[in-house]
C-alpha cells in the first residue's frame, strides 16, 4: 500500500493501528499494510467500524492495559487476511465480512473483481488479470537497468499510475512513452 495511504489509517485509527511503528519483534504491522491499494476503501471501512469498537472496550476494561489491536493486514491467497491482538464476537464478523468482500474487490484497482491464478492466487478485475503480466514485463524490459531493488517503492508507485492511465485509454506500450512516464515519475520523487 502507497505510504501516504499508510499513514492516513495510521493517524485516523490510533487505537486500532497503535502498533503500526512498534518492533518487529511484538508485530507484524511493524511492516505495514502488506496489500496494495484496491483495498484501501474495504480497510478504511472496517476500521471506522473498528475503532470506536475498540474505544468501547477500553472504557468497559480500564483494569487492563491490554485491548484489541491490528496484529497483521496482509494479502493471503487473494484476499485481506486482518489479524487482532484480541477480538470479540462483533469484531471478528466485522473482520469477516472485509475479508468476504476483498474476495470480490480487485487488489490493484478497488473494481469488481474475482480470484485469478497469475503464479500466486490474486483478486483482480478483467483489466488488471489481462494486462498486469504485459505492464510488469514491459516496465522491467524497458527499465531494468533502472528499477532494483532499492526502487521497489517507486516500481509500486508506477505500477499503480500505469494502471489507473490505462483504465482510461488504450493499452500502446512503445519505448519512448515508456521513458517518457519513467521520467516523469522519477522527477515528482
């Protein structure tokens, strides 16, 4: 998930994502939320819902210091995996019914979308199922030289404007445009 969508959940949710910085020896969320963006709205849901949830339990059990938090938020076999520290019945059916609906959301885009088989188990629209091998492959065939590993953020972030443009227009993958959008987006980084 784009970093500024991160932090946005971190700072609306403070109780629910407390442990969003904390070591990675006492958290999984230590390494953030592990989907990408299509979800954002499905995770921003659940977590207004949440929230208050969580405060109410904090005022009902003040004797302790303990109380619900996002242990994990990942992708798992094509859909959003929302792990607690500790739950109650109405916070794992809320859960539930996220997970349900990541299931039919695609993970890239937030459109409809169904469970596909592109090496690993994803849930993607049409669109995003039919063309995501050819703008990964043209991205790395185009800009290898460019893009390691130490630029996997920005790979993710040009992944996602590719996509979103070409929801838009139609697929035309020649070389300059492809550095064209490179460049572009190196430049507003």
């Amino acid at each position: 998930m784009k970093e500024e969508l991160d932090k946005k959940l971190v700072k609306a949710f403070p109780l629910l994502y407390g442990d969003r910085n904390a070591p990675m020896q006492s958290t999984a969320m230590c390494w953030g939320f592990a989907c990408s963006d299509g979800w954002f709205d499905i995770i921003w849901d659940l977590s207004s819902k949440l929230e208050p949830l969580i405060q109410k339990f904090i005022d009902e059990n003040q004797a302790t210091e303990a109380y619900p938090r996002a242990a994990q938020v990942k992708e798992k076999f094509g859909g959003l995996r929302f792990y607690m520290t500790y739950s109650t019945d109405e916070i794992f059916g809320l859960i539930s019914e996220a997970e349900a609906l990541s299931c039919k959301t695609c993970e890239e885009c937030g459109k409809p979308g169904g469970a596909r088989d592109a090496g690993w188990i994803r849930t993607l629209c049409d669109y995003c199922h039919e063309n995501w091998d050819k703008i990964r492959a043209k991205i790395w065939e185009r800009e290898e030289d460019i893009l390691d590993d130490e630029d996997e953020r920005l790979y993710d972030r040009l992944i996602k404007e590719i996509i979103a443009e070409c929801h838009s227009e139609t697929l035309d993958w020649d070389e300059d445009r492809m550095r064209a959008r490179l460049r572009k987006v190196l430049e507003t980084t």
